[in-house]
C-alpha cells in the first residue's frame, strides 16, 4: 500500500545532514523527493565512510534513502527547469542561508505568492532573520551555542564538554523541520494556501536543553555535567557500573523510590553479597542518601561478579529499571531489533546493503526505506 506522502511532491535543495535527514522522512513514506544536485553532487556524497572497494559514501546513503536524483547547473537554462519543477512541486525544502539565497536571487516569500500551494521548509543554522542568519556553524557549533552540550560530559570538570554522537542537532533540527511542515500541511488543507517554514538548528537545540532550562527559568540554578547520567544541579550517584564480562550495564537507582531499594537489597541478598543493607537503619531514606558511598562500593562488586546479560536480565525480572550499555555494532544482533524486523536489506545494484528501518509502525500501511539515488539516476525520467 502507498505511504501515507504519496501524493506530495518535493523539491530538495539540501546539503546538511539537517535537510536531507528532513527529505529522508518524507521519501520514506512515499513522498517523491526529488534531489536537485549540482554537477558533481553534493558534499554529503564524498563524505565516508565509503562501501569497501567502491566510492559509494554510506553517510550520503544515511540521509538521502527512497529520493530520486537530478543534476542541475546554475545556468539560465538549469534555472529554468528548476522553476519548473518548483512549479509543481507541494513542497520545496532547501538549506540555504540568506546571503546564499540573495546571490542565487531567490526570494521564497515570492515563491509561495507565485505558487499559492507551495511550502517552503528552510532548514539553517540560524534561521533567515536575525543577526547570526549568515554565520557558518556545523554540528559541534549547534550543540554549544544551543546549549545542549554544556550538559554533555563527565563528572570531571577540568575536562571540556563531550559532543554524543549521532549527528544530534542536525537530527533535532529535521525532527523541528517535520513537524513544522505537517503543521503547514494541515494549514494548506484549512487555507488552500502554502507557506515559508523558518527552522532553525540553533533554536531546536535551544528548547532540547531537558532540565537545564527549567532549572535556569524558575530557581536560577545551573545544572552540572555528569558521567552516564542526566546533568542535575547537585551530584546524583553512579549509574553505570562494570561487569564481570568487561561490559557495562546502566541502572540509576533513585534512594527515595523504596519499592526498588527493597527489591535491590532482596536482589543482592539472594546472591550473598547485601552485607550490612538488610540492616534496619538502611530502609530509612536519610540514611541512605548520607552512606550512599558505601552502597555505591557495594553496588560494584554485586555487578562485578556477574556478567552484563546476567545483570540485565535478572534486574528486568525483578522489575528494575537497568539495561546494558550497547555500541553501535553491536545492534544488529540484538534480539530484539532482530524480532521487531528492525534492520532491512536495501538492494544497490549488485549487493544489498544492511540499513536501520524506520522507528514507528502502522497498522494501515507498511513504509520502509528504498535505496539512495545515484547522481542524475532520474535525469531522464524527470527532465
């Protein structure tokens, strides 16, 4: 059954993982997005890693699934199919910065007087107003000047923030970048009309702060960096503890949640290793959180002397929160990644390529990613 975007057609003129991430969503549920590139392709294309033995760049291909692609130049007559295609386009997604704009002399307000349906999603750094609207910025940049970063790091303070992984602020963006343009869909149906979808990087990384922009608003209280954990005005205790098999598991206990103090302390009895805790003083909530280092010491030599699955399993019968702290690689083998048919074969020519599906399910349709366009693939079939 066709996606749920079937009937859209989008225009992408993107070069950030921002954008194409945004065009991604909308191809994988069946949107036609059309990837105008100029000649030689865009960046993301020559940036790796790359499939062995080949130059096909696999984070291009993390970006850019299920879109087709076609090759323009920047001359009178490129100009021109690109007005074209514009033209019957529901939605055209671009990543310019306003000098960039003006130097190509497009005006999207015009666009969408011009095409009264039209939808302009731009996905930016800054935005298209303001005083930083030209400034350069990358992921790193988005991260620290957003904020979110300065809760990102270990307990250690002479040491920097840590960027995570995983393209974040281009990610938060193009989830922003989303939802506005389902907002402006739906206002389409209300109004007939189109419009310009200002997102910018800088302001989703803003409002993804989690608790340090409560804490600022309301008790002016900074929250601090911690290792394995949420940032928190004050210390909390540890939450990833080393197991027996060199792996880690991760488990905040919360001291004031009883149920589970019960269950740890009856968990770690059963293996001989409570020690003093099942002693009565221990269930009274003070002082717990003023001897909370000798429990910490204890905690370590219980995970110590299990292995990660053991610990992960045995805490989830017993209802605690706890789970093992996976890499990257090792996700394909996860079980249940594996039952939920997470992982999906994409062909690409002569071999297939192992590629993350999408996170949500429906139960009236199915969607899942189609193979990234070759440079110009749909030259011919398009223009």
């Amino acid at each position: 059954m066709a996606g749920p975007l079937s009937d859209l057609i989008v225009v992408e003129r993107c070069d950030t993982p921002a954008g194409e991430y945004t065009g991604k969503l909308l191809a994988d549920l069946g949107a036609e997005v059309i990837k105008v590139e100029p000649p030689g392709g865009v960046s993301s294309r020559r940036h790796g890693p790359f499939v062995e033995g080949t130059h096909t760049s696999l984070a291009f291909w993390a970006y850019n699934t299920s879109k087709r692609s076609v090759v323009l130049d920047d001359s009178p007559a490129g100009r021109a199919t690109l007005d074209e295609l514009i033209a019957r386009a529901d939605i055209l997604l671009g990543t310019a910065a306003p000098r960039e704009l003006a130097a190509s002399g497009t005006d999207y307000t015009a666009l969408v007087e011009r095409h009264e349906r039209l939808i302009v999603v731009s996905v930016t750094p800054f935005g298209l107003t303001g005083p930083w609207a030209d400034y350069h910025s990358s992921e790193l940049i988005g991260l620290a000047a957003g904020g979110p970063l300065h809760s990102c790091g270990y307990d250690d303070h002479s040491i920097p923030p840590i960027l995570p992984g995983g393209n974040q602020a281009n990610q938060m963006a193009a989830s922003f970048a989303w939802c506005g343009l389902l907002l402006a869909l739906i206002d389409r149906n209300r109004t007939d009309r189109g419009q310009v979808v200002d997102v910018s990087m800088h302001e989703a990384c803003a409002v993804s702060g989690e608790l340090a922009n409560p804490y600022w608003f309301y008790p002016r209280v900074l929250v601090q960096r911690q290792t394995c954990r949420h940032a928190q005005p004050v210390p909390t205790e540890p939450a990833s503890f080393l197991c027996g098999d060199g792996a880690r598991v991760y488990f905040a206990l919360v001291l004031a949640d009883q149920r589970a103090w019960n269950t740890v302390v009856a968990w770690m009895d059963d293996a001989g290793l409570a020690a003093d805790l099942v002693e009565p003083e221990w269930a009274e909530l003070a002082h717990r959180q003023a001897n909370y280092g000798h429990i910490g010491e204890l905690l370590e030599v219980f995970f110590l002397l299990q292995d990660s699955e053991t610990a992960y399993r045995e805490g989830q019968r017993r209802g605690l929160p706890i789970g093992p702290l996976r890499s990257f690689e090792e996700l394909p083998g996860d079980e249940h990644l594996q039952a939920r048919g997470f992982f999906v074969e994409i062909p690409d020519g002569e071999r297939t390529i192992t590629y993350p599906g999408l996170p949500y399910r429906f139960s009236s349709f199915s969607a899942e990613p189609g193979p990234a366009p070759a440079l110009g693939a749909d030259q011919g079939a398009l223009l």
